[in-house]
C-alpha cells in the first residue's frame, strides 16, 4: 500500500510516515487530499483492495475521514458551553463580539495544526509546570498589550488551559481517594475544590505535590490506538481523559472547569483594569468587578 504524500503540514507528514510504517507496503494507494484539520480529510483508495498487513484498512480510512479538532481535549462542546456561559453572566463587561473572539481563541488551541503540537496548552504529558508558564505567559500579555483583541485571545487561551487541566490530570482522583479516607464516601462534584484551594491543606500540598500527574498524548497513537479504544496504558491521555459524557468523573472535571472559569474572568477582569492602555476599551459599565 503506497501512501502518497501531499499532506500541508510537516506534522501530517510524520503521521503519514508512522501509517506508512505500520501498514508496509502494497498494491494498493492511498491518497490524502488534505490536511488534517477542522475539515474531514478525504481519501481515495485505488485497485484491487487486499489485506493490509498489520493495520486494518477501514481503521485507517475512519480515522482519516474524522474531524480531528475537538475530540483531542475536552469536547469542544464542552469548551464552548462553559466558556460562554461563564462569559455571558458578565454581559456588562462583554459584548457578544468579544465573547466570541474569547471563544473561538479558546477552540482554536485544538486544531491540529496550531494547538495541538503544545502539550502545555493542555497539561498534557505531565507539561504541569510548562503549563501555569504558559498561563502566566497569557497574562503576562494582557497586562503588556494595548491591543484589546490580543488581550481577549489570550484570555482565551487560559481559559482553555485550565480547563483542560481538570480534564487531563489525575486531581480529582487524588482529591476523591483522600477525601474517601477521610470520610469513607466519595464527595460529590461540587464538594472537590479547585486546585488552587486545594494547595491551602497541607496534606493535600504534599499529595498534589507528589502524586499530581497527567495523561502522555502523542498524535501518531491518537490516530492509530485513542480513536478506536485501543490503547490500555493507565498513563495515556486516551484512559486518564475526562473530556465527554461517558468518561469517567467527566461531571467532576466539568464542574470543577466550570468554577474555574468564573475564577479566570475575576482575575482577568482585575487585569485588564490596571492597564490603562485597554482598560477604557473594556469599561462598559462602572461597575465591572463583579
């Protein structure tokens, strides 16, 4: 099976090599007419078809054919719907345009070809550390910019960070199990407190400190293994995620982005106050801390 490369990007082409590898050579062809992206990636297979030799055809050509932005991180349904409605309760600070801009900002960092590469914009491959640098980074530029649109982006772009952080690591685990020994029930979502909450009992510092962890993503196995359920290791993002209903303490992990979120607009509300070069863009009521 012969793959030919026309893929747009240096990263479809190094997934092009890892199929290539595992499917080995053949009689038949297979051509990628597009990157991979928001777009489904189209396909065409050419005469006779016969049996791959390590990797089932219609795998190859389901994973192909899938829109690959949005089932990565958490749904972007999900982003979307806890964005938006954290945003929208603050109508007297944001317009609908600048909701969307915050939004869209937010989805964009699980494209493919943008997002994706950046485990930090995610928490991804124990990127812990890397990723409060990342969000500190964001707010660093809101703090510096006076440009009001560049300040909305990267806003949204923390938000997306942290909440895949209650996605992608193993906190609420750590949070339940010490909790479990402590009572000997399992806390409902809305008892779990955020990270940063978490951090004032020392015993749960020291827990966090140590166990904190999360799931090792690679987008060559998400294409060959997360999309079909085929891969078992406890370490991986496919079986640590908690990014859609069906996921195990998917509920815990979307309430808690959800406070988190409120969290964020607070502090960015803050932010964007104490520079006057944005500050009057912002101001569409006086009373904007709430």
């Amino acid at each position: 099976m012969e793959i030919h490369r026309e893929a747009s990007f240096p990263q479809d082409v190094e997934l092009l090599g890892v199929l290539e590898s595992l499917i080995g050579k053949g009689s038949n062809e297979l051509y990628i007419a597009k990157k991979f992206s928001d777009s489904p990636v189209t396909t065409e297979i050419r005469p006779p078809q016969t049996a791959l030799q390590k990797l089932d055809q219609a795998m190859i050509l389901r994973a192909l054919s899938t829109s690959l932005s949005g089932v990565l991180t958490f749904r972007t349904a999900t982003h979307r719907e806890i964005s938006q409605a954290g945003l929208s309760a603050q109508l007297k600070n944001f317009t609908p345009q600048d909701i969307a801009t915050i939004v869209n900002a937010n989805l964009d960092q699980d494209k493919w070809d943008e997002g994706q590469p950046h485990p930090e914009y995610h928490f991804d491959n124990n990127k812990l550390l890397a990723g409060k640098v990342y969000v500190d980074s964001q707010y660093a530029l809101i703090r510096a910019t006076s440009n009001p649109q560049e300040a909305l982006e990267a806003f949204g772009k923390i938000l997306h960070a942290q909440q895949d952080f209650y996605a992608h690591t193993n906190f609420v685990e750590l949070y339940r199990d010490y909790f479990h020994q402590h009572s000997g029930h399992y806390p409902l979502p809305r008892e779990i407190p955020l990270y940063q909450d978490a951090l004032k009992n020392p015993q749960l510092r020291t827990i966090l400190q140590t166990q904190l962890k999360s799931g090792e993503f690679s987008r060559a196995e998400f294409i060959l293994k997360d999309l079909f359920h085929l891969n078992h290791d406890p370490n991986s993002h496919e079986m640590m995620n908690k990014d859609g209903p069906g996921r195990p303490l998917y509920p815990e992990a979307k309430d808690l982005a959800e406070r988190q979120t409120g969290k964020e607009i607070e502090k960015f509300l803050k932010t964007i106050r104490k520079n006057f070069r944005i500050k009057s863009f912002f101001e569409k009521n006086p009373a904007t801390d709430g």
